[in-house]
C-alpha cells in the first residue's frame, strides 16, 4: 500500500503543451510538498499546502500551479512546458507544519520536454 | 535563511570498509536535522533525524550520525557498508518556524564496490 503515490512515472511531452502530475497520499499527514530535482539531482522547493492551504510558494514560474482539492490531494499543473522544466519531480508530505518527523517522499516523475 | 553543505560529492569505498559522508549547515535558528537516501530511480527515504537530546542518533541500518553543535555539523557514518548501500544520501535542515520547509545539501553519491 503505497504511501505517497504519483502518477503518471514518466512523462515525454512538446515543448509550449501543458501538462498535470498528480499526488496522493493516505499518510493522514497535514502538509504536502512539490520539490524539483534537476540533473545534477539538486533539490528545490517549489510548494506547500498544509490542509489544502498555501504555505510555502517559492520563486517558480507562475506557469506552474499547484491544486489541493483536499488534503490527502495535492496536483501540480504546468502551462507552456518548456526544455527547461525537464527534471525529476518529488511530492512529499509530512505530519503538521513543523517538519519534525521528516517528509515521505513519492518516487517521482520524471518530466522530459522535447 | 538556512543552507547545507555536502563536502563530499562523490565517496567510493570498498565492502565491509567505513564511511563517513560530511555534512555542515548554516542557519541562523535552531533547525532539525535529517539524513535521507535515494536508491537508484527511486524517491528519497528518511535515513535519520537529530531535533534534540542526545547528538548521536542511530538508524535501523547501521548508520549513525552526530550532532556537532559548534561545527554546526552533522556527518554521517557507517562502521562496514555493503554493496546494498550503494545511493545517493541528502542532508536536510528543516526550519520549525517556516513551515517546517526543508533545504537539501547537493548529495553525496556513495559507491562500495567489491
């Protein structure tokens, strides 16, 4: 029983289409996450909703918005995919806002943009 | 504004050998501290934390790390790697009062060969 899911595992796409990666998790936990992982495996933040509110929106473009219909629920939707946004996509989640316990990580989707 | 520093990008070592995989951090409030691993195509798993207590703290797996706090330091070792420890690790700091948001260092990629 996966923990944190994301769908689709890999995604290949045009440049300039628009595209949706979904997250769901049955942790029960508050906070979920989108961090990007490039290819030198860097990590970046990107979002965070704790109960299907916005708590942390670091500088992405705004061609990338993030929806939570729910807390168990959080989806990211990017416009007008470009070469650029081509990386390895993580959604986590964690118990309250406080970070103590960790996140869980999904196992990625791997966004290619030709 | 927090920051984690990995010195070692890549550390081959041989099977049943010991490892140490360095990682500092800069912040200018207390944080919590992590160790996570990312198997080959996989999402990262947490390793470890340190929030308080005892510096030294221990995984399941035989990993420990310490807590250093004037060196603002938090290394990761292990007495005897197996072949199966071969990944990638992450430090993280996360900050309590900013929503709990986690910054990685840039990984360290550890090989053991036979």
């Amino acid at each position: 029983d996966t923990a944190v899911s994301q769908t689709p595992k890999y995604l290949v796409t045009q440049m300039g289409n628009d595209k949706s990666i979904k997250c769901e998790q049955n942790l029960g936990h508050d906070t979920m996450y989108w961090y990007k992982q490039d290819s030198k495996k860097f990590l970046k933040i990107m979002f965070s909703y704790n109960n299907k509110e916005l708590i942390i929106n670091e500088t992405v473009p705004n061609r990338f918005s993030p929806k939570s219909p729910d807390k168990a629920h959080l989806n990211l939707h990017i416009n007008s995919l470009e070469l650029g946004d081509s990386a390895v996509y993580f959604c986590a989640s964690s118990q309250g806002t406080g970070g103590i316990d960790g996140y869980t990580f999904g196992s990625g989707t791997r966004l290619t943009v030709v | 504004a927090q920051s984690v520093t990995q010195l070692d990008s890549q550390v081959p070592v041989f099977e049943e050998a010991p490892v140490e995989l360095r990682c500092n951090y800069s912040s200018s409030v207390s944080v919590y501290l992590f160790w996570y691993v990312q198997y080959p195509n996989q999402g990262l798993q947490l390793l470890l934390k340190y929030l308080s207590g005892s510096t030294l703290v221990e995984s399941i797996n035989g990993f420990e790390a310490e807590f250093n706090k004037s060196q603002t330091s938090f290394h990761l070792r292990k007495p005897s790697v197996h072949i199966s420890d071969t990944a990638e690790y992450f430090c993280a700091v996360s900050d309590p009062g900013n929503a709990g948001k986690s910054t990685f260092g840039d990984g360290t990629t550890l090989t053991v060969k036979p």
